[in-house]
C-alpha cells in the first residue's frame, strides 16, 4: 500500500521546484516548429553538393516530423531505389531521435521495432532536432558507403542550422 | 545466266538486309534527362504558380524512366500529395499524354475504364509531359488544388505547365 501521507509533502515539494504541474497547464495546445519547405530545400540541395565534392550522386528526403517527405531530389545517376532507401532513413533517424550510425548494433534480435515496414537502420540518416525540437530527419542514400551518406546528411543539416537555432 | 543473275541478286538483297548492321553496330540510343538544377527550378516555379493562386501544393518531377528526379510538398500540402503528385506524373509520362486529356478521354469512354485501374496510373487532371526538341523527357505532377473547371482546365496542371514554361528555354536550346 502507498502512504499517500507521506507522499504528499514531495509531491508538493517537487510541484514547487519543478514549476510545471502536470495537470494544471493554462494551455490547451502545444505549439510544434516546423521546417518550411524553403529550409528542408536547402538541407536537401546541401546534401547533394557535399556528396557531389565526394565524388558521388546520391537522392536525399526531408520529412517532417510526421513522417511525411517534404523535399525529395535525386541526382540524376543515383540509382532510382536509393530515393525511396533515404526516404526510409530520414524517416528512422526522425522516429528515435538518433543518427542511424549510432544504431547500427541496438537491435540485433529478429523481431524489434526497426525490422517494421517502413524503418531502415543503414547509416545515412540523421535527426533535425534543434535545442530538443524534433522537427524531422534527413535521409540520404546512393554512396558506396553509409559513413559517406551520413557526412552528406549531416552537411544538410549544418547548412542551415545556425539560422535555426537562431530562430530558437 | 540464271546463275550470274541469282549470285547478283542474293548479293543485292544481303547488302540491303545486312548493310546497316554491319556497318555500325546500331546497338545502343541514347535519351536525355534533365538535369536536378532544371528539374528542381520546374518543381519550384510550380509551387510558387500555385502559391500565387492560393494553394499549397505538392509538385514532383519524374525522368523518362518514371523515377522521381524532385519531389517539392508546400507547407499546408497534405500527405497523400505526395504520392498524387508523383503517379499523375508517372502517368503523364508513360501514357505520353497530358492526365488532364487521358482524363477527358477517359469521361467519354474513348480510354477503356480498366486503364484507370492500371498499377500506378493516375487518370486525373495535373500531370503534364515535359518535351524537349519534340521528344519527351519526362513528367510533372501537381496535387493539392482544388479542381477547375474540367479535368482538361484543372488548376493543378495549369501550375504545372506553368512550372514547365519557366524552363522553356532551356528545353528547346540546351
């Protein structure tokens, strides 16, 4: 049994150093930022210059934070599966909040959340979150090698992300 | 006689079947695509003919092949003008015909009504082909409008053509 007695002066105590009630907020929504599509443009035309300097044509997908692609470009001799692979990519390193190069060994099992449909876990992708605002992920696919996708990815994201943090 | 005339013969109707081929070996053609600066400006330019009007769209590029070249989706575009956008041009570009016309036609029952259900095809009106020197490079396609007048009149193709007519130029003298 719970000493609700007992519990009551730290639920109180934390009420106050925390300042947030969990039940009392004054508001009734919750204010989300979102890229607009000029900004996921930028990350995306970025993303295929950084790859053209490696010497490889690559497609590359910004989703938001739905999920859904809001800028898709393929170079012209990029393969045409590696469009829907970043689009896969961007979609996982937005939904865990985490580049792809760090999951490579998480899940290793037959059956964990990465193997549904839809989700990839190759290197190449790499969450947008600007001062814990997840506001989509950035997908890119068609290097030989995922660490070159991934360089490619996050060279998207540094073209544009002071201005974002700026915007707060 | 008869034999000089039959070698002359065979020799004349080889050299006609034959000559081409094995002169130079006619194996391989080439096509053209569009470059990702041309189709990314075509794309934006649609976007922004449509923003003009009042509708946040979705506007995709697809080479000769029917992959995507760009996909741009405008801030208030909903998800399914993803896919929309991308099948009308894919349509578009493989049935070598405006999907505002295949749609027309489709009305009037020139177009069996089973092609409509083709995997992939997308008889609604937004989806306009992209030619360059008479010949076909690709597709574009438009969702996110409300319809106009007529599927030959919607306002998801007029953006699109309009997209098409920015790079006019390039698609005539490059």
């Amino acid at each position: 049994m719970l000493n609700y007695k007992k519990l009551l002066p730290v639920t109180l105590f934390s009420l106050c150093v925390s300042g947030q009630p969990l039940f009392a907020d004054d508001t009734m929504t919750v204010p989300i930022k979102r890229l607009k599509m000029e900004t996921a443009l930028l990350i995306a035309q970025a993303a295929i210059s950084q790859c053209r300097k490696e010497g490889v044509q690559i497609a590359v997908t910004v989703v938001d934070r739905g999920g859904h692609p809001q800028v898709m470009l393929r170079d012209v001799l990029a393969m045409d599966i590696s469009l829907p692979i970043s689009k896969q990519k961007a979609h996982t390193a937005m939904s865990f909040n985490t580049a792809l190069s760090q999951l490579s060994d998480r899940f290793t099992k037959p059956y964990m959340a990465p193997k549904l449909e839809g989700l990839i876990l190759g290197a190449g992708g790499v969450p947008i979150n600007i001062g814990g605002n997840i506001m989509g992920g950035i997908g890119v696919s068609g290097a030989p090698s995922g660490k070159t996708d991934e360089k490619c990815a996050v060279a998207g994201l540094e073209a544009v992300r002071e201005e974002l943090e700026l915007d707060g | 006689m008869l034999r000089i005339f039959i070698i002359f013969f065979g020799l004349i109707s080889s050299s006609l079947l034959f000559s081409d081929d094995s002169k130079d070996i006619d194996t391989i053609y080439s096509t053209r695509t569009l470059s990702l600066d041309l189709a990314s400006k075509l794309a934006w330019q649609a976007i922004l003919d449509c923003r003009k009007r009042g509708y946040s769209v979705a506007a995709a590029v697809v080479d000769r092949g029917g992959n995507v070249q760009t996909l741009y989706r405008d801030r208030f575009a909903g998800p399914h003008t993803i896919e929309t956008a991308i099948r009308k041009a894919w349509t578009a570009n493989s049935f070598r015909q405006n999907t505002g016309e295949l749609a027309s036609l489709l009305q009037k029952g020139v177009i069996p009504n089973q092609v409509q259900h083709n995997p992939g095809a997308l008889l609604v009106g937004g989806g306009v082909l992209i030619q360059s020197q008479g010949g076909i490079i690709g597709g574009v396609g438009v969702s996110g409008a409300p319809p106009g007048k007529s599927e030959r009149q919607s306002i998801d193709g007029a953006c699109a053509h309009a997209g098409i007519e920015s790079i006019r130029e390039n698609l005539e003298f490059d």
